[in-house]
C-alpha cells in the first residue's frame, strides 16, 4: 500500500501535513478573529478570519517548519501551546531569537543547507530555500524568510518534493530552485500583496502567478492571502492571473480541509 501524504488549511501560512511517518506544522498562528498581531517597528495588524481548528484539535508534530519570525506566523497562542521541546527548523536569524525565549530544540538552516529525519524506510529532508521579504533595502529591516523544499521518500524512491514558497517576493534568480532541486511536484505559495506604508511585502496575483509558471510545479495550492487587514490582494487576484496565462493544476483550499497530495508515480 502507498503511503498516504496530505495537507490540512488552517489558515493564513499554517498547514498540517501528513507524509507517511512523518507530520509536520508550518508556521502556526491560533490566535481569533479580531485580535492583533505585532509585526515590529510600531506596526500592528488586526486578524480578520479565524483559524479553522486550534493546536489542541490537531495531531502531535513530529516538527514544526517555521518560514521567519513573525506575528502572523508564530503568534502568541502559538507559543504558549507549543511545546519547547518541540523540534523547529528555521532560519539563522530565529533560531538565535527562539533560543532565548526557551525554545531549545530549534535548528537554524542557511540557505540551501538541509536537515534529514528517518523513520520506517522513510526520509524526510527540507532543504532551505531563498526568499525575500521585501524590496530592496527594506528587505534588511525585515525578519530573515526562507522558503523549504520538503522531499520525503520511501524505501530510497521518491514520493513527493514540495515547496513552500514563505513570505518571499517573485524575483527572477527564484528559478533556481529548480535548476538545484529538480521539478517540484506541489507548491504552498503564500499570496496576499501585504503592504505596509505603501510597500509590497508578500507575492500578490500577478507575482504568485509569475512564479507559478516559473516554477511549473504539477499542483499549486494558494495560502496566506486574506487571513489580516495587511494583506490587500484576494486569492481572485492570483486564480484570475493564471487562467490569463493557462497555467494549470492550481486548487484553492478552504479553511479545515485536508487535501490528499498525490506521491509521484514510480518511475
């Protein structure tokens, strides 16, 4: 029997997956609708939507992928549910912050190195990817992103490699991820068109749509788009830019749905 592999929406860039032996949780943010979310330098943001379930209603993680330290992706319910010991691959930069707050068992990853876990047969590998958070200089000003190539094989043969794209901004030299990595089965790309006094922080649709067809990953699944008052792009931005390019196998999640992502046929 092939083992199963699928994805939970929560909401916002927080995702449960499941890939055989391993589960793993991305950028968790369990706080409601209507409160407010620091995202540093005096900047506040209101919550708007809900997440569909909370820490306590989902799995135990076996880890927890974290694209950058920010309020809307490790919010404060999270990191009272979150256990310490919980292991959190990251970047340099958080790591050094997470430690400091009593997360021990956190490993910062610069980028294009990778960590490996195993268990059963099974290997699942992420690998740290590029990402800019914003244009130019203020890019320096802003928390460290990664994006994360997630390879997950059974018994040596490959059953998915997907890419999360984080909070980065489209620019060309992204193709090189899969000139490194190789075809990309499935992408979670996080849309949204953030903006904060005027300055595009996140991918809106016409950028998430460029790096849709930059990328040619077979599925494309929309997050992070409509979850804070920040954000000023609506998914409808993103699905209408790729129908005016053709690019297929794009599918919008609703919130609490469990997707199955389908292993690469053998070979």
């Amino acid at each position: 029997m092939t083992p199963h592999a699928s994805v939970t929406f929560v909401g916002n860039a927080t995702t449960l997956l499941r890939l055989g032996a391993f589960t793993v949780l991305t950028d968790p943010a369990f706080s409601p609708a209507g409160s407010r979310t620091y995202l540093g330098y005096g900047a506040w943001t209101r919550r708007l939507k809900s997440p569909a379930m909370g820490y306590a209603d989902l799995p135990s993680p076996d880890l927890m992928l974290l694209s950058h330290l920010h309020g809307d992706h490790f919010d404060r319910t999270a990191r009272k549910v979150i256990p310490s010991d919980l292991p959190i691959v990251t970047t340099v930069q958080a790591q050094r912050r997470l430690r400091r707050k009593s997360f021990d068992a956190v490993r910062g990853l610069p980028t294009w190195e990778a960590d490996e876990w195993r268990r059963d047969g099974q290997l699942l590998r992420i690998t740290s990817l590029p990402g800019r958070h914003g244009p130019g200089f203020v890019d320096r000003l802003l928390p460290d992103v990664m994006g994360s190539l997630i390879e997950w094989e059974v018994d040596g043969q490959r059953m998915l490699r997907l890419y999360i794209t984080g909070d980065t901004l489209y620019r060309p030299h992204l193709a090189e991820i899969r000139e490194r990595c190789g075809e990309v089965d499935a992408m979670l790309i996080h849309l949204g068109g953030t903006r904060l006094l005027g300055l595009l922080l996140t991918m809106d649709g016409r950028q998430g749509a460029d790096l849709t067809g930059l990328i040619r990953p077979r599925l494309t699944l929309p997050i992070h788009y409509d979850d804070y008052k920040v954000m000023k792009s609506p998914l409808s931005d993103f699905l209408v830019a790729c129908r005016n390019r053709s690019l297929s196998g794009v599918r919008a999640l609703t919130r609490g749905e469990t997707f199955t992502l389908t292993p690469v046929p053998s070979q």
